[in-house]
C-alpha cells in the first residue's frame, strides 16, 4: 500500500530540506503546498522527486487546507509533516513496518526550542495523528485544534527513536513574532464569532498555563528554558485579549484590570504552594514570614 506525503511552505524554512527529504524516503507521492514560498525555492522543490506543488494563496495558517490537501492525496494512507518536521531514519523503519495494520498512527514530537530539547513543560511527548487512512481522520479549520479521529488509533512509545523531530522556534524573536501572528489570529475568531472574552478569562488562563506547564509539567526540570517558555505561554494569553481589546476599538472592559491583577496574583500563589516542588514552596513561604515579621 502506498503513501501520499504532504507539507505545507511559505517563504523558505530553515529545515525545510530535511522535511522534504524525510517525505521522500517514507512516501510514494509528496504534495507540497505553496502558500507563499520563495520563488527560488518553489522552483527547486518543483524538480524534486515525486514532488507536486499545489499553489494555494495567502493562507493565514495551515489547519485551513490541511482537509483540503489530504482530499488531494491518490493512496489511501497520509502523512503530514510540518516545514520545519523531520522523521529520523529509526521511526521512518518503525513506520514502514507497521503503517498498514492500523486506521491511525499517533507519533511523539521532540519539541526543539532555542537548539534544546524540551522534555518537560506539557511539551513531550507531544503526541501528534501524523500517519493515516484519510477516511479516518478529519481536521478542523480552526487554529491549533487536533483533528477528528473516527478510526481505530495505535499509539507509538514515548520513545526519542520514534519521535517526529520538530525544529520549533530558533530564537526568542522566532517565538515572539509567531505569537503575535498566533494571538491576532484567535483575537480575530472572537471577534468574527461573537464571543464575549473577559480579562478575568485572560488572568486566569495566563496563570493556568504558567501552573500547568512550570510545575505540574514540571517545567522546573529544563532550567530556565523551561521558565522562560512558561512565561511566554503565560503573556501569550494577555496578548490575546490585548488584541481582542483593541479590535473592539479599545472598549473598556466591566472590571476594573487591579481587581483582576489581585485575583491573579492570588491565584498563582495558591497554585505555586499546590503544585510547587516541596524545596521551592518553602522559600515562597519562608520570604512571606520574614516580610511580615518586619
């Protein structure tokens, strides 16, 4: 049974090469669609093997022609892969042998940020449905949704050997600029869809994302990598509703921002004794007791 691969491309990725290389060696067909490639590029990937390039326009973020592309696929079996993805020749292996005796294949992604590897903070094992029967799997038009799965779905171990490779962001600009792109996007959605969105929601999501990630993820364990993306996915959240504020032209919100920096604050305290490694919890409160002994 054969594969069709896919990808999507805008610009010129830095690891684009290794993707599509990746493609080659798992797929019988590979369709890459161009949402705004370099002109050099386009015309080289145009000569590759196997290669079909589908022009596509502007495209504001890939789940809007992820169904789409695959509709486009001759085999029965998929596989996606993001520009800046790579498969390893061990999971490519492990993949071959065992592809066509399931509906659906999820595959763990190794999260690479500023040239690390993040093993913890929610970001691993990242399990993705990458590999499947198309008329097994749905995806949605919405911005970071996981897709519809309605066949039977094997699940590959957390293993480094059968992880998809995801070069994720390079550098702190890398991750800023997307995130503004990112938080624009699903201000806009709000907006378009009528959806009433509070800064009490934006505090209390921003600190759930801090928590969850820094301790119960145990983000702690990757250092200040793992501190520094836990603040950025929690400021990911104001931008949201600073975005959202200003496409409702800059109308107020019901509640007053210090009642919702209190709640915040207050929160993330509670949240940190909860969750908090016993040694970290101690110092809080230890600072706590010695200003309020002065």
């Amino acid at each position: 049974m054969k594969i069709t691969g896919i990808t999507v491309i805008k610009s010129r990725p830095n690891h684009v090469y290794a993707c599509l290389s990746s493609l080659e060696k798992m797929c019988d067909e590979i369709l890459v669609a161009d949402i705004g490639m370099e002109v050099s590029l386009a015309e080289e990937v145009a000569k590759m093997k196997k290669v079909t390039v589908i022009p596509m326009g502007d495209v504001a973020y890939v789940e809007l022609i992820r169904e789409t592309l695959k509709n486009k696929a001759k085999h029965e079996y998929v596989l996606f892969l993001d520009a800046d993805e790579e498969l390893p020749a061990s999971l490519i292996e492990e993949l071959k042998k065992i592809y066509e005796k399931h509906d659906v294949i999820k595959i763990p992604r190794k999260n690479m940020v500023f040239g690390s590897w993040v093993q913890h903070s929610r970001w691993w094992p990242d399990y993705q449905a990458r590999l499947f029967k198309k008329s097994a799997l749905t995806w949605p038009t919405k911005i970071h949704q996981q897709p519809e799965i309605t066949g039977e779905v094997f699940q590959l171990p957390a293993d480094e050997k059968y992880a998809i490779i995801h070069h994720n962001y390079d550098s702190i600009d890398d991750y800023i600029v997307r995130m503004m792109r990112y938080a624009k996007i699903e201000a806009t959605e709000k907006i378009d869809q009528k959806k009433e969105f509070h800064l009490k929601e934006a505090t209390q999501n921003a600190i759930s994302e801090f928590i969850s990630r820094y301790f119960a993820g145990e983000g702690y364990k990757d250092g200040m990598l793992g501190f520094t993306l836990a603040v950025l996915q929690l400021f990911y959240s104001f931008l949201v509703y600073f975005y959202y504020w200003e496409k409702r032209k800059y109308s107020a919100d019901i509640e007053e921002p210090a009642i919702n920096m209190k709640r915040f604050f207050a929160q993330g305290l509670a949240e940190t004794i909860f969750w908090g490694p016993k040694r970290l919890v101690d110092k809080i409160l230890g600072a706590m007791l010695r200003r309020m002994a002065k």
